[in-house]
C-alpha cells in the first residue's frame, strides 16, 4: 500500500507521518510513505507510484489540493484522497474529485483512527487481488478464488477453488487483517478460511464446499462462533 502526503507546511507533513506510523504499528501490513511539500513533484511522481491513499492539503501551493486531487482521481481512478485542512468551507469542493473524508487539522488527532480503519476497509474493496513474491516473481491471485490458507513452519500454503495449491514464505499473523478485509477468518492458528465457501460451523470444524473439512480452535470456540456469524451476516 503506497500512501502519499502532500502540505506545503512541513510540520503538517511529519505530524501525519506519525499518526500513520503509529496506526500501522498495531495494523501489521505493509505500506509505504511519500511525503512532499510540493504539489508539482507530487504529481511528478504519481506518473510511476500508483499511490493508494492521498492525505492532501487544500490549500497549498505551486497547485492546490482540488486540483492536485482532480490529477491524481484523473490518473489513478481507484486512489482514496482524504483532504486535511483548516477550513470547513472548503468540504464542498472536495466532493468534486470524490474526496473519501474531509478532516478538520483540529480534529485530525481524534478522527485519524476512524478514518483510517475506514479507509482500509475501502482499500480492500477496491483491491481485489492478493499479491506474493516467490522465487522472487510477483504472483497475483483473486481473493474471491482462494478456498484458505494453512501455515507452517514460516510457509504459507494457498488453496484455491480450481485445486491447485501454491506455497510461499510468510506468517498467518502478517496476513490476517488483510484477509479480514476479504471476509477470511483464522479458525486456528494455522488456517485462515474464506466464509465464501462455508457452509457451516460445528462440532469444533469448520465445513467449506467441496467436502473440506478443517478443525477449529477449542480454547476461544464460542467467540469464534459469534465472529463467524457475525461475518456470515455481513456477506
């Protein structure tokens, strides 16, 4: 995820940087920041960096952040812009480059959280694919395919729909909230299960299509049983 900040106030600049740092440390995914003071290399830069989210000024200078906004939804249809600033006034012309959320600078300490959980919940809608390096080429499949996954040893295997499995370095905990977004759920410490394909919970199991059958944990069950109907109804 390549998030930008742009504010002609260096000051502005670096206290965004450390709410976003301090957010992610709890979120466990992974991220990039771009930060500028100037609106021109900005855009510059958004020519090569498809950039997710765009915590934008608006009033800014050499171009300000309507326009910097207007370039960028121009450019890259998907982008989140979320725009921080001292003025109310301006919310209205936010809506014009379909800004996700207008934050007031004084309330910036209070709303960063909120916003930011539900700009992640609007990333993964939009980001419809899980993305891998192996052997180290890039490997891109649909979330909707993956069936789950099972871990083991620092190895994470994907199972999907057509049956055909892959395996590559990584840690179920540096992948569960990512999944969540995707309605995955961890049932144990080594699976975590797309409810896409479940067709019920039971008897410590889990029961997806395809005759799959996988065992869930017994320490929390209840909580998991809640969590999954919780989830199912949401679908």
């Amino acid at each position: 995820m390549n998030i930008a900040i742009c504010d002609d106030n260096i000051v502005q600049v670096r206290k965004i940087e450390n709410l976003l740092e301090n957010y992610f440390s709890g979120e466990k995914l992974p991220y990039e920041l771009f930060s500028y003071t100037d609106s021109k290399v900005l855009l510059k830069d958004s020519e090569k960096n498809k950039f997710d989210i765009a915590f934008l000024d608006v009033e800014m200078n050499p171009i300000n952040g309507i326009e910097t906004g207007e370039y960028l939804r121009k450019n890259l249809p998907n982008i989140i812009l979320i725009y921080v600033s001292g003025y109310i006034d301006y919310s209205v012309q936010g809506y014009k480059v379909q800004a996700f959320r207008y934050i007031l600078k004084r309330d910036l300490d209070v709303l960063f959280k909120e916003d930011m959980d539900a700009a992640l919940l609007q990333y993964g809608r939009i980001n419809d694919c899980f993305t891998y390096k192996k052997d180290g080429e890039t490997i891109t499949v649909p979330y909707r395919d993956i069936v789950y996954l099972m871990s083991s040893e620092r190895r994470v295997t994907v199972y999907t729909d057509n049956g055909e499995t892959d395996t590559f370095y990584a840690k179920l905990d540096d992948l569960e909230k990512q999944f969540e977004y995707h309605n995955f759920l961890r049932v144990q410490q080594s699976y975590l299960v797309n409810l896409k394909y479940s067709l019920k919970l039971s008897n410590y199991n889990i029961y997806l299509r395809n005759n799959i059958v996988i065992p869930v944990t017994k320490r929390n069950y209840q909580q998991l049983r809640l969590k999954y109907t919780e989830m199912k109804g949401r679908m």
